[in-house]
C-alpha cells in the first residue's frame, strides 16, 4: 500500500539528508508504528506519504514513494487526498472551518462526494469518535482530546485507504488515548486502513502495532521488523520492555498482560526487598527577598499569626478552598491544596479538569473566585510580575511562549536582567542542564527538549522555591524524558518544590512524591505516588501493573532493588 | 452545577489495558452516556438561514433610517437587543455584539461632542453653558470654536446620532446571530476558493487574539509587565511569527485534504469560460462607459446587459471546474421567510408612518418639544421580536479548553 525504494530526503541549505536508505513497504490493513528518537525525521518520513515532503516543505527526496500505487512525485497532495489522510503533531493547525460538523465535511466536500453520502459518514464518524455531543460546538471551545479526535475524524470521513498520524496521543490523557487507538485498531480491523504513525509513548502504542520501523538514529537506515524483534534492539522502548530486558525475558514481552504472565519468578526475586523510594527533602532554599511593594488590599488575618513572624512559610504553596470561574465554566471547585519545600507533587486527570487553571492560579494569571491562594508569602495575583518570578515559576505547556530572543545568549542575559540576577546566571544553568548548546543558536533551532530545558533555565534564573511545570514530557523522547526527570529530581533534591500537570504517568511514577488527580475540577485523590496511581488502573505505570500487588512503580526501583 | 460537559462528566476512565473487541463501541457510547448532557444530546433543530438574519437586522436597520424619534429608535435597539441576547449562540463571533454596542455609543459620544465644540446650525433659544469662544482667521470663516451651546443643537445632534448607532448596532445583531462563514457558504461555486479564503481569515483573528493573551501570560511569567504598549509591542513579533507559521500549516493541511482540486474539463469548455468571462467584463465596462457618456445612449444599455449576461455565464460555467460538492448547505425554509419578514414589516411599517405622520417620527426640536411615542408605529417595530420566539434556542453551556 505504502513503498518506500530507497528514498532520501535533503531538505534546502543542509548538507546532511534528514533521512536516507529509507526502503520499506507497508502492506495493506496494516498498523505500523515509526519510532525513534527526536530528530530521525519521523515527521519527513510520515509528510512523504502524503507528498507533503517535498511537495510543501521544499528540499529534495530521492527515490520513489508511491502510494496505492500514485507516485508522490507526479501527484501532488490534494491529487493523493482521497487515499491518504494525514493528521500533524497539532491538531488546531489542521482545521478549515470552525464547527465540528464542517470540519468533519470539509475533505468530503473538497472530493466531491454525494451529499447524502456526506451526511452518512458524517453521522457514522461523529458515533465513531463520540462527537456526536459535540456536533455544533465550535471547535475553539473543545478541549484537547475533542481535538484530536475531530481532527482523525476529519480525514476518516473520504474513506482514505492510508492514515498516517504524527504523534497523535502525546497531548491526550491516558483514557482519551485509549479512546484514539481503540478507533485507529477498529479501523484497522473492519474497514481494512493501513495506519502508519509516529509515537514518542511506546507504552501506548507498541502492542498495535503489526510492524514496527525504527530510525536509530539521524540518517541511519531504518530498522523493520515485529514488534518485539524491534524493540529488542530499539534505543527507545516503553517500560515494560525495560523491564523484561532486565529480567532477561525472551521474546521480550509489549503487553502488561504478556509481561505478567511470565513475572511471577521476578515477584518472588523481589517478594522480600524494600522498594526504594525517593528520600524526603532536607535541604532548604534561601529565603526570596521580601516583597518590594506591599499589596494594595490590607490584607485581614483570621487570627494573629502564632509564634515568631520571621519563621518561613511552612508551604511553598498553598490553596485553600479554590473556586475558579472562567467564561460561565467553573474550573476549579473548593481546591485544597499544600505542597512543601523539596516536594514533588504530579496533578494528574483528564483533558479540562483544571490542572493547567490550577496552575495559572498558582501564579497569578487567574485570580481565583473564592477561596485563597498563596506562595510563600505572596498572593501570585496580587503581586508584581518582578517580585512573583523569585517565588513561583511556570513552564508552560509551549515552552517557546517563554521565548522572546533571536539568540540563546540574548534569551540568557535578557532572563538575567528580568531575575535581577547576576549576569551569567542563566547561562550557567543551562550549561549545568544541556551542555553544548552554542550561544548563537536560535531558540527556535533547538530540539522540543532543548526549548524546553532553555525554558527551565529562564525560569530558574530567579531561583524560584516553587516551580510549576505544564505537561512538560509532550513531543520530548525517552532520552530527553529521563534527562528532564533527572533536573527535577535534584531540583527537589535542593529543596524547590516542584508541581507538575502531566499527562505522563511514567513520569508521574518516577518522580512524584505526591500524586493529586483532578476531575471537573475538584480534588478526587491525594497521596503518596505509589497508593494513588495503583489504585486507579488507567493511571498506573506498566511496572506497577506487572509487578502488582506490591507497589514498583519503574524499572529503575526494581533494578535498584536487584543490584 | 448541572452536567453539561460531556467530556468533563464521564465517570473513572475505562479500567485495564484495551483490549476490547474491534467492535465494541462500549468506550464512546459510556462516555457519551454517562456524560448525559442533556442539552447536548437533545437533537439540535437546524440552524436560521444566516442571510435571513442579515436581511432582518438591515431591514431594522432601514426602519432606524425613517426615524429620529429617540424614543423608536430605542425601542429598535431594544428589540434587536432582546433577540440577540436570547438566540445568540457561544461561539467566537457572537461576542462581536458588544463590540458594535461600545461603537455605536462611541459614535453618539463623538456626535455631541462636536456639537458643543463646533456649534451646530440650528438655531436655539435655550442656552446649556456657554464655552469660551476661540477666535479664529479670517480664512476659517463659517467654522466656530466654542461659543453658545443650545439645547436645541444638542437634541438635534443626539436624535441624528441615534439613528447612526441604532444602525450599527443593528448590524452587530447581524453579526452576532449569523455564523459568517455559513453565510459564505452559499457562495456559487467558481467563487468557492476565494470564500474559503475569507473563512480562514476569519478563523484566523480569534486564533491572533488567544495568542496575544497567551503571549502576554508568558510575560508576566518571565516577570516583566504584562500590561501597557510596550508590552503589547514585545509581544507582536512572536504573534506574526506564529501566525505565519500557522498560516503555512493551514495550507498543507487543506492541500492534503484536497483544497484546489479541479476536474477535468474539455479545452473547448475552458476556452469558452475564459472567453465568455473576459468578454462579459469588456462589455460590462464599455456598457457602462455608453450610458454614463451622452453619445452612447443608444448602445449602453444593450451592451451592458450583454456582457453582464456573458459574464455570468462564465461564472456558471466556471462551477464546472470545481468538483466540490455542499454539506447541508442551509436551507431557506419557513421560518427563514418568517423572520426576514418580520424585519420587512417593521421597515415597511416606518416607511408608511414616515409618509403619513412625518411629525411623530420626526419631533421638532426648534421649539424644543418632548418626542412622544406614535403608538401604531411602535407596535409594529415590536413585530421585531418574532424571531425571539420562532428560532431555535442556542445550545447552552461551552466547555473551556484547558
């Protein structure tokens, strides 16, 4: 169905292909995964499918790509629309129109097909995908997860023979990528579709997939194979492949299920060890300079504050009674919430539970309808920009929101500046968390990981004691995951409290103390990682799953345990 | 509060790996059930045709026109105002209404301005306040800086200013009610491409403004000052960057999505469409040259229908080479003629009174008299209101992103 004979692809003005040797078939009504670490050119493999590369990003593709047998080089891609449908990294960039319904039409009425076939596939795909409460909605108003299923709906309509997605569950929460991929394996598996994608969370996907191609690295040839030939040799692979690397298990196993059936060896190995934890936090940062203004509301106390004044805030942060009211919605609803110095807290739930308006409220971009929020000693909304980044800082889910500058040496000195920090600071950071990013490189050249350690190192400048991260792991790789997870951990470990939304419940096990889960809004869990996540199956890592009932949440406690 | 977001309200994820059947469509159907909002399940009557909209708040807009009386032209805005708030839908561009209501006071603010700055022409007896007069060259003779300001002057202006908002304000009701890119939906087909283009430009604004916000959020959290011009300037390049690289986004996303696909047409048919389309235009413009030119009055007008005639065809025939077919293009049913009717009555009903009873619509502001409500003109501006009560009522309730 799809052909690759040996295709390269040199983009202009770089002298390196983004990939070469590219020789692979996909057979029909097959679901075949492209995996690899950031920057393989997974995206250029999966844009030739649909003559996107070079058709429309320019540069030059050797070979030959054919598709259903049209050759990409003599169709150009609305001439390969009704055979391929091709959804990107971000779904908002995809839409034409603004009402689900019409997106859902668009690519029907641009090949001309019936109305009365449009408006069946319109009713099939709205049931299909579970819009069909959302038909009317503008598609400004849908939360993530609505998103991207009217965006694969919006290409399933014209009946493609071929799908390919570019990391289409990234953005998701755990459940609605589920959701995602029970539709592409139905598609698969009762209309016949052959699926290609792209995915940096293998524990997501890998068990789908028929085939799997892996690009090891930049421009080296790529690797096809069965999924578990595959990942035997694959530098990047889901936990539970970790996991039975380490127990020497063969065929390695993909599913949590084949995993468990062939542990009960390992539970026993590890029946009598203590699993380790991370260690409490004991160190303390200095104290933030005091407020410079003081606040325009005299603020009233309930009652006098007890003992001496000068003692620091027991909490890094601390919300009490929360209630948020955004456009006629209510976000967040008697929130309570109190996160110590050195600790990590992971706010978990699904797509619009208000863990980003949490967060906004925790650094004064919502001013909260009732209730209290508090950073150490300041109220975030009530305070100045200037003094408010030296207690709280937040990387947003777009890191490059953070960027103004056409250089990281400018980004650098121009945080410095906003921190009244002493020059160099932020520099010095950066190096200490990505050695070797040169001072003349556009933010916008740097890797997703890259931005966002740039980001980090912006916000750190001021040293702030609570620091908020918004869905940090999206787009990253499981290199830049566990390089990222190791900032973090010896961030806490110096005593900053961390509070990160996130959808990564890999994540959340390696690095949480605390795990919190939002639902509409309200609190519906807090506690310790290992008790929350375990208890709710959609929420826990694979090694907790395979290992249950004790309570190992990632490879490296296990192998910590067995050394 | 009452469940009203079907993603938000669907109980604990479903448990374990997914293993389900290929067919099952347990996970949607719970979802959408258990999420249970009634007003979102409820099956949504089809939206008004958005030209019927238009063409009842300009015919608002008209009546607006026959009249001074502050007293009508209130009650226009009020009626116009009673249906926007009652069947405006929450979507982006029905937020426009506020937007034409702060014009619309703007214009009124501006009038009365001039009015006391400049003077006005109508002569008047009672004084308000006397501002100090400006002397002015000799070659600024006829305008008037300062002086007397009369009651008489100042009602006069406000009466005239009214008719101008109650106007705009009837086209922000247009605006607010009809989806525009519906509207350009009814579009003919050759002209298919270029409405397409104003529909995204249209997506596009709102899409500018969030970023704007998102941007400025940003700020506040590098520390610096998220209000102000200066601000505002810091954050405009990185929004036009973003803007473009969406923009070439967009465009590979409608080309692999079959944006500009045409069919095969014959040579002769293309050859013909050209032809007919450039003629048509040449005989347009000589036909319109004949009739405006004293010599040309004997072929003008044959001309000009001609090449008028020629030139639609070649749009008609142009249509042939798009292959684009319509989904549920709206249609122009019932309470379509309903509604364009009732905004046709009111502007008819004002024409008449105009002509009738030009006194009551216009009340006299030299001397200066309290305007007093016709009653039979009032009654039929309030035929307004129908489509208050005969659309159907918007979707309640949207969900914010998080």
């Amino acid at each position: 169905m799809i052909r690759f004979e040996n295709v390269s692809v040199t983009y202009d003005g770089t002298a390196e292909p983004a990939v070469q040797g590219v020789d692979f078939e996909v057979p029909e009504g097959e679901l075949v995964l492209l995996a690899g670490p950031s920057g393989v050119g997974k995206s250029t493999v999966l844009g030739a499918v649909g003559g996107l590369v070079p058709h429309f990003t320019g540069g030059t593709l050797r070979g030959r790509v054919t598709v259903a047998g049209r050759d990409t080089r003599t169709h150009k891609p609305r001439e390969l629309a009704d055979v391929v449908g091709t959804v990107g990294q971000d779904p908002l960039a995809h839409f034409v129109t603004d009402t689900v319904e019409d997106e859902l039409a668009y690519g029907m009425e641009s090949l001309g097909l019936a109305p009365d076939v449009m408006r069946r596939r319109v009713e099939e795909t709205l049931d299909l995908l579970g819009l069909a409460g959302l038909r009317s909605r503008p598609i400004a108003t849908l939360s993530g997860g609505q998103r991207q299923r009217v965006a694969i709906g919006s290409v399933l309509t014209p009946h493609p023979e071929v799908l390919v997605l570019d990391e289409p569950t990234s953005a998701l929460d755990p459940a609605a990528a589920e959701e995602v991929l029970a539709v592409l394996q139905r598609l698969v598996h009762d209309l016949g579709t052959t699926v290609l994608l792209a995915e940096h969370r293998l524990e997501r996907v890998v068990q789908y997939a028929d085939q799997v191609v892996l690009l090891p690295a930049p421009g080296a040839a790529p690797v096809l194979g069965a999924p578990a030939d595959v990942m035997a040799v694959s530098p990047v692979f889901p936990p539970v492949v970790d996991l039975g690397r380490l127990a020497g298990w063969s065929p390695l196993p993909l599913t949590v299920r084949d995993a468990r059936r062939r542990a009960a060896p390992l539970r026993e190995r590890l029946a009598g060890r203590e699993i380790p934890r991370p260690a409490p936090p004991t160190a303390l940062l200095p104290a933030p300079p005091a407020l410079g203004t003081a606040p325009r509301r005299p603020r009233l106390r309930a009652k006098p504050a007890p003992g001496p004044t000068a003692a620091p805030a027991p909490y890094a942060a601390e919300v009490r009674s929360l209630a948020v009211r955004r456009d006629r919605v209510q976000a967040l609803r008697h929130v309570d919430l109190t996160v110590s110095p050195g600790e990590t807290v992971a706010l978990m739930g699904r797509n619009g539970a208000g863990k980003s308006t949490l967060l906004s409220a925790l650094v004064g971009l919502v001013a909260p309808t009732s209730g209290t929020v508090r950073a150490e000693d300041a109220v975030p909304h009530r305070t100045a920009p200037r003094d408010l980044v030296r207690r709280v800082g937040l990387v947003p889910q777009e890191p490059r929101d953070l960027l103004y500058a056409d250089t990281v040496a400018d980004e650098c000195a121009a945080a410095d500046r906003d921190a009244d920090a002493a020059p160099g600071t932020c520099r010095a950071l950066l190096t200490e968390l990505l050695p070797g990013v040169t001072d003349d490189t556009h933010p916008r050249d740097l890797s997703e990981g890259q931005r966002l350690t740039l980001a980090l190192s912006v916000v750190l400048t001021a040293r702030p004691p609570l620091l908020l991260l918004d869905e940090p792991t999206r787009g990253l790789d499981y290199a830049a995951k566990a390089r990222l997870a190791g900032i973090l951990r010896s961030l806490a470990a110096e005593g900053h409290a961390i509070v990160l939304a996130t959808h990564d419940v890999e994540l959340a096990a390696e690095l949480a103390h605390r795990v919190v889960l939002l639902a509409e809004g309200e609190v519906i869990a807090d506690g310790p990682a290992a008790d929350v996540v375990v208890a709710s199956p959609a929420f826990a890592p694979q090694v907790a799953k395979v290992l249950a009932p004790r309570k190992w949440l990632t490879v490296a406690q296990v192998r910590e345990a067995l050394a | 509060m009452p469940a009203t977001d079907p993603e938000a309200t669907g109980t604990t994820p479903p448990a374990g790996p997914p293993t389900r059947p290929a067919g099952s469509r347990a996970p949607w159907a719970a979802r959408v059930a258990a999420g249970g909002a009634p007003q979102a399940r409820r099956s949504a009557p089809t939206p008004l045709h958005p030209g019927a909209w238009w063409l009842w708040a300009l015919a608002l807009g008209t009546a607006a026109t026959r009249t001074t009386n502050p007293l009508l032209l209130a009650l226009l805005v009020a009626v116009s105002a009673y249906v926007v708030i009652s069947r405006r839908p929450h979507a982006p561009w029905a937020r426009s209404y506020g937007a034409f209501v702060k014009l619309a006071l703007a214009v009124l603010v501006i009038r009365l301005l001039f009015t006391t700055v400049l003077g006005s022409p109508i002569p008047g007896t009672h004084t308000v306040v006397t501002l100090p007069e400006v002397p002015l060259p000799d070659w600024a003779q006829g305008i008037r800086l300062g002086g007397r300001v009369t009651a008489e002057g100042l009602a006069f202006a406000l009466y005239d200013a009214m008719k101008l908002a109650t106007l705009l304000i009837c086209v922000g009701a247009a605006n607010a009610l009809a989806n525009p890119s519906r509207l350009l939906k009814s579009l003919p087909g050759a002209l298919y491409e270029m409405g397409v283009a104003v529909v995204v430009a249209l997506t596009f604004a709102p899409n500018l403004i969030a970023d704007v916000q998102r941007l400025r959020a940003a700020r506040r959290l590098r520390g610096r000052h998220d209000k102000g011009v200066r601000g505002m300037l810091q954050v405009g390049l990185p929004v036009l960057e973003g803007a473009l690289e969406r923009s070439v986004a967009l465009a590979a996303a409608m080309d692999a999505r079959g944006y500009g696909r045409t069919a095969r047409v014959p040579a002769a048919v293309r050859r013909t469409t050209a032809a007919l389309t450039l003629g048509g235009l040449l005989g347009v413009c000589a036909g319109t040259y004949g009739l405006l030119t004293a010599a040309g009055g004997t072929y003008g007008i044959p001309v000009l229908v001609v090449g008028l005639a020629a030139a639609l065809g070649g749009l008609w025939l142009g249509g042939r080479r798009t292959v684009r077919t319509r989904y549920r293009p709206d249609r122009w049913d019932a309470r379509a003629w309903l509604v364009t009717g009732s905004g046709a009555a009111v502007a008819a009903a004002l024409f008449l009174a105009a002509a009738r009873d030009p006194a009551a619509l216009h009340p006299g502001v030299v001397p200066l008299v309290a305007p007093s409500l016709p009653l039979w003109p009032a009654a039929a501006i309030l035929v307004g209101l129908l489509p208050a009560f005969i659309t159907p009522a918007p979707e309640t309730a949207a969900k914010e992103p998080s």
